[in-house]
C-alpha cells in the first residue's frame, strides 16, 4: 500500500468541508457567479457528512422579524461571550438569517413548521430574546443535488490535510483521498474552510473514541490548518462542555430546555433558581456547568432533565424534533434504557470539553466577511470564532464568505505553492505507511485525550497546564512512532496530529489568560476572579512563522459599530 501522488487539481474556489456551512458556501459562490469554478471536498461526504447530517431540529440563531430584533441577538451573544465575540459578527449573524431560512424554505431543503397561529416555531435559548425556530427536512441530500444542478464539483473521502501559502496569501491544499490513497495539490485562488471545529477533543463518558456529540469526522485539522499556514485563533483556552444524556451523546439539551424543561437535582430542586436567577437553564453555558457541577460536588447529584411538567403536545413536539428530524437513535437508546422522556426523569452528565464556534466562541479568527489575516482564506462554521453562531452563524458565513470572494475574484490569481512544502506534507502522510513496527493511531488519541479532560476542564491551574505541556512533548514524539495499515489509518494519523496541535493550543491560552471568565469556560483556581487586562480581549494563539513556534497574545475585540 503506498500513497501515490497524482497530477495537481485546480479551482477558482476551493470549499473544504461539505458538512454545513460549506454547501452552502459552494452553492452561494455559484449563485452569484456561474462561472465560477467551485470545488467542494469532504473527508466524509457531502451527501451524509458533518453536523447536520441526518437533519436537525431547529435552526439555532434566527432573527425572525417580528419575533426578536438584531439588537437582541447582539446583546444576548454578548450576554454569553462576557463581551468576548466580535458585535459586528453577531450583527451580520442577526441580519442575514431569516433570509436564509426563507431560501432554503423555497429551495425544499428544509420546512419550517407554524404553529396555530400561522407563525413561524420560534422558541427562547438564549438569555434575551427568542432565535431558535422549529426545523424539519432531510437537509444534506437536498442540498447535494442542488450542488449538483448547479455544477459545483464535489470529492468525496477527501481529506484536506494541509493548506499552502505563498506571499501572505493561500495557494492551494493538499488533498488526500481516505479510500484511494491518492495526493493532489489543489491550487486555489480562494479557499473557504469549513471543516468543523474540534469535536475529537475530551473523551465522551461513553468512553467511545468516536462516540461523540460533535460529528466525530471534525477532528480540528481546521483549526490546524488556518495555525499552519499563519492564521489567528481565539478563544481556544474556551471550555465547551455540553450537558449531555448519560450514556448517549446526543441532542437533547437545547430542545429540552427551549421547550421548558428544567433542570433538578436528585432533592427535586430546579437548581439554577440559585444560580442564575434571572436567566434559570439560559444562563450562560459556563455559568449553567460551574452550576451543575456545583451540584455534584456537594453531593446532590445525580442531576436531570425534567419534562414532566409539560403538556403532552410539548412532548410530543420534542419527540418528533429529536427522534424524527434529528437523530432517530435516540428514541432507540430511551427505549432500551426504558425511560418514556414525559413520564421519567432523565439523567445527564457533562461531556466533553470539545472546541467549537458554534457552540462556543472558539475557532480561526476572522472578520465580517469570514476572511483571516491570511489573504484569500476565508473560515465559516464551527472553525470559526463566529461566537455561537450554530448552523446561523454556519450559513450565513458560509454565505457571506462565497460572496466575497466571488466578488474578489476577477482580481484574483493563483498563486504558486513552495514545492517543498508539498513534498514535505506528501513526505509527513506517507511516514506512517512505511512504519512496519509501532503504534495504532487510535492507541496515541486515547493517550491524548485522557489528559484533556483532568488538565483542561475547569477548575484549570498552571500546575495541570504546565503538565500537559510537557505531556504535549511527548505526544509530539510519539507521532513518530505510531503506523498506519492502510490509508484510512493514515486519516487517523493526521488527525491525532491536530489533535496534539489543539491540545497544545488551548493549553497555552488557557496559561495566557490569566484571569477566569465565562464561569466554568475558563476557570484559572490560581486567578480565580475578572482581571480588567482581559476585558474585552481575545487571547490570540498563532504560529511565529520564524521560528515555527506556537505564540500567544492578547488581541481587542472589536468596538461594535452598530
Ligand atoms: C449533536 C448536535 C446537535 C446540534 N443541534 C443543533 C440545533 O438543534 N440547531 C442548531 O442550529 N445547531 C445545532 N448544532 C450545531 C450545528 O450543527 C453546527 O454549529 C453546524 O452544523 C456546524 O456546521 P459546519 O459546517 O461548521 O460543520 P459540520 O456541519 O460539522 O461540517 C464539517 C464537515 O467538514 C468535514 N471535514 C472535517 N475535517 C475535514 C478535512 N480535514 N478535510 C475535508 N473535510 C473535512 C466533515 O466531514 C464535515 O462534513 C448541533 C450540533 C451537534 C453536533
């Protein structure tokens, strides 16, 4: 077995990424220039791959007019990140979404039920304001075929692995086929990434490697890549820990909780009536975990979801959203577990921490048309600090992100790759295939991740970081020795590398912040309050592109510019 690699591909935008933000990305390029030359390419595929995959049950961060108004959105964004996410960001989130909904209501990708009154579904998530409408449909083939019909090129099972710039702007990426063993350079003159975030980060308590809430294809060469070749990320020292069903990671929480569900403890309590009086389960994610955890210390846990209160219909709402629209596996699991959701409590735990800018604000850093400092490279989607933005955010970046650059593109030329940086990544995929002896890849991101979880979650101290940054060092050793037996172990390599490449980022932002904010996001025990240095600031991880070192610094966020 050995990867071979084969003449150079060539687009005039290149998607990475089919999962969300990406198809509609590719098909927005098209919309707005059909002469485009649009290449979209999954590691999975397009038709099945990323978040969405089998639908979704609501669209998270819609400004339905009349329902909530885009200043409602900025200030709840604001409310969450504690004044960490860019305004300006949230604003174009807040503007451009209902006519999103609207397209893909006439395209027939999605429907949107109304309710008696002839309305939209739209439910409260948030701390202000009410964003989050009911969604059906089978999203990702219909999505597919109008990529299709509208002539973006689409490759499957393939895997970006690194990007390529030349003079401070992209120049292409190397390809990998998963099932072929095939590289290619592709050459681009632009490239949206849309590769997910960092769903391959703490180990579920499933204790499955793979089993995980994030689409388990997202392993963060996204935020590798945009590291790579010189872009900036934030908030990677952000933990995202989801509350997430006991024994199954899935979807649960946002619909439980916009429908009314709440909280309790094992005494019965609805907890957050403590700690977050004003906003109760809306609070802020980090405030809502410092709480739940709280709780267990202290010694009244178990803790559950309880919709017991609500009306039948409710349920059934819920029922259908999940089990339906979303993820039909989980009215597997409640049946086996024999747990009837309106009847029973149900259990929960805290999963993760996972990296993500959909649910969190971590992601490449961009500005208010998706673009990094990296010239031509956009970001859209959970790679994004788009600050949780949701398939909102995915969409609408996807969207604004297309549109520039189809607008940019007349002026646009390829550039040209340094050879010896293609070979050298050609070199770094093929090592492993050649490595007769050694460990599995699987065997290396078990030992990566078991540390994730003790080091990173709150409450962080610099002892445990400075741990896991010695324990990074040897990681980094030990991705000499691991082998691959067949091309999709070397997918597997390369993606316990941006695990390594993740993990080493979030630990020195979480060192840099020096501070703690976001409740349980980033909780320092050895600075445990608000220091007024941050406020406002971003802690930027990026590579010195001299001396190929990973560098931390504190960057402004944005002033809103209304
Ligand atoms: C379980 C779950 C439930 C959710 N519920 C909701 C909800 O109800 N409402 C809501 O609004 N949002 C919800 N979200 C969030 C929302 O789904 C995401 O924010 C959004 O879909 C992210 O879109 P994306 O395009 O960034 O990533 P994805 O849709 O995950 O797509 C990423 C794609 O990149 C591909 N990829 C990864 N690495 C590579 C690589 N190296 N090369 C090539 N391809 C690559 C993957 O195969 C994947 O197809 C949920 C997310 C999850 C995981």
């Amino acid at each position: 077995m050995r990867i071979v690699r084969k003449e150079d591909l060539a687009a005039d935008l290149l998607v990475i990424g089919g999962g969300t933000a990406g198809p509609m990305a590719a098909l927005k390029a098209k919309m707005k220039n059909p002469a485009l030359d649009v290449l979209l390419v999954d590691k999975a595929t397009v038709r099945r791959g990323g978040s969405i995959c089998r639908g979704m049950d609501a669209f998270n961060n819609v400004t339905v007019p009349g329902v909530a108004t885009v200043q409602q959105y900025v200030d709840s964004i604001d409310l969450m990140s504690d004044g960490i996410a860019d305004p300006n960001i949230s604003k174009v989130v807040a503007e451009k979404s209902f006519a999103i909904l609207r397209e893909l209501e006439e395209w027939g990708v999605a429907t949107f039920p109304r309710g008696a009154d002839g309305k939209y579904m739209v439910q409260k998530f948030h701390p202000k304001g009410a964003f989050l409408a009911e969604m059906r449909g089978d999203i990702k083939p219909a999505m597919a075929k109008l990529l299709a019909e509208r002539g973006v090129r689409t490759l499957n099972r393939t895997m970006a692995t690194r990007l390529f710039a030349a003079g401070g702007r992209v120049a292409g990426a190397a390809l990998f086929n998963i099932r072929s063993g095939v590289f290619q350079l592709c050459r681009a003159k632009a490239i949206i990434l849309c590769t997910g975030g960092q769903g391959r980060f703490g180990l579920p308590d499933s204790g499955y490697l793979f089993g995980t809430f994030d689409c388990p294809f997202n392993a963060g060469e996204g935020y590798a890549m945009v590291y790579h070749a010189g872009g900036e990320l934030a908030n990677m020292e952000y933990n995202d820990v989801s509350p997430m069903l006991k024994d199954y990671e899935g979807p649960g929480h946002s619909t439980f909780i916009r429908h009314g569900g709440y909280l309790v403890n094992s005494l019965g309590e609805r907890f957050m009536t403590k700690y977050s009086p004003e906003f109760l389960e809306r609070a802020p994610s980090g405030i809502r975990e410092q709480a739940m955890r709280t709780e267990l210390r202290e010694g009244r846990g178990p803790i559950y979801y309880d919709l017991r209160h609500l009306p039948a219909a409710t349920v059934e709402l819920i029922k259908e959203g999940i089990f339906a629209a979303e993820r039909p596996t989980e009215k597997e699991f409640f049946a086996l577990k024999g747990i009837d959701i309106g009847k029973d409590l149900i259990e929960l735990t805290l999963s993760g921490p996972n990296m993500c800018g959909g649910h969190g604000p971590t992601g490449a850093l961009v500005g208010v048309n998706a673009e990094t400092r990296v010239a031509n490279l956009y970001a859209a989607g959970d790679v994004a600090s788009t600050g949780w933005g949701f398939v909102g955010a995915a969409w609408v970046f996807g969207t604004v992100a297309a549109e520039d650059a189809a607008d940019r593109m007349p002026a646009l030329a390829f550039a040209a790759p340094d050879e010896r940086e293609v070979a050298a990544e050609l070199a770094r995929l093929k090592a492993p295939l050649g490595r007769e002896d050694g460990f599995d890849p699987e065997e290396l991101e078990y030992k990566v991740r078991r540390i994730v979880k003790p080091h990173l979650t709150s409450p962080k101290s610099e002892a445990r970081l400075e741990a896991a940054l010695r324990a990074v060092e040897g990681f980094r050793a030990d991705l000499d020795k691991v082998r691959a037996r067949d091309y999709h172990e070397v997918m597997k390599c390369v993606e316990v590398a941006a695990i390594i490449d993740t993990l080493e980022m979030a630990v020195r932002a979480s060192l840099a912040r020096r501070e703690s904010r976001w409740g349980y996001g980033h909780y320092r025990i050895d600075y445990p309050a608000k220091d007024a240095v941050w406020e406002k600031k971003y802690a930027v991880v990026a590579k010195d592109m001299a001396t190929g070192g990973m560098v931390t610094y504190a960057k402004p966020v944005p002033e809103y510019r209304g």
